[in-house]
C-alpha cells in the first residue's frame, strides 16, 4: 500500500506562485511513476502533470506547460507541483497520484494510489 497526502494549497491572487507537495509513504517511490491530477467545479478530473520514478522523463498538460514544474525527491518520498503565473482556471482540487509503474502516464485510470487533494483558489 501506498499513502499519499498533498499539501501547499491555497488562495491566492491571479499571478501568484504556489508549490504543492505529496509526501508518500506506506512503500517507496522504488519504481513509482508519480502525477498531478486536478478538478474544478463542474468539470471532470483533468491530468496536469506526470514524472517518472527517476524523473528523468515528464509530461505536461496544453494548459499548464510552461508555468508549472513537476519534480520529486525519492530520498524524501516527496513529489513537488511548482505551480506559477496561475490563473483563476487554475482552481480545482489537486490530487496526487502514484503509478505502479516507472514510465510517465497522462491516463487516470492508469495510477493505482491516489492522495485526497488539496484545494487551489485563484482570484482575480
């Protein structure tokens, strides 16, 4: 079993910087391909970013590449959301995700372990 619990949410104003954070345990990230996931209201769950288990391979959503870094520190089985420039369609609960697997995904239904997010709030 693998736990996951993200943290780093929050309100802020559009244009701030937030840097989420999902520290696992239960098991190591061994060979754990690691992504974010997010929900707005209304909308279904959208894939953000992914990364693999060593980080060297990493994916972005359209909407979200070039403002947002996705890493991880396996000595710290922590994986990192730095998010920038948001936008008040930034706002959605976030979720951390984790793949039992090495190689990055975008698909959902793919991971295997899931955190029980953190709330985003972007005002303008």
């Amino acid at each position: 079993q693998v736990q996951l619990v993200e943290s780093g949410g929050g309100l802020v104003q559009a244009g701030a910087s937030l840097r989420l954070s999902c520290a696992a345990s239960g098991r190591t990230f061994g060979n754990y391909a690691m992504g974010w996931f997010r929900q707005a209201p209304g909308k279904e769950r959208e894939f953000v970013a992914a990364i693999a288990w060593r980080g060297y391979s990493t994916s972005y959503s359209d909407s979200v590449k070039g403002r947002y870094t996705i890493s991880r520190d396996n000595a710290a089985n922590t994986v990192f959301l730095q998010m920038n420039s948001l936008r008040p369609e930034d706002t959605a609960i976030y979720y951390c995700a984790a793949r039992q697997y090495y190689s990055v995904s975008r698909v959902e239904s793919d991971y295997n372990y899931w955190g029980q997010g953190t709330q985003v709030t972007v005002s303008s």
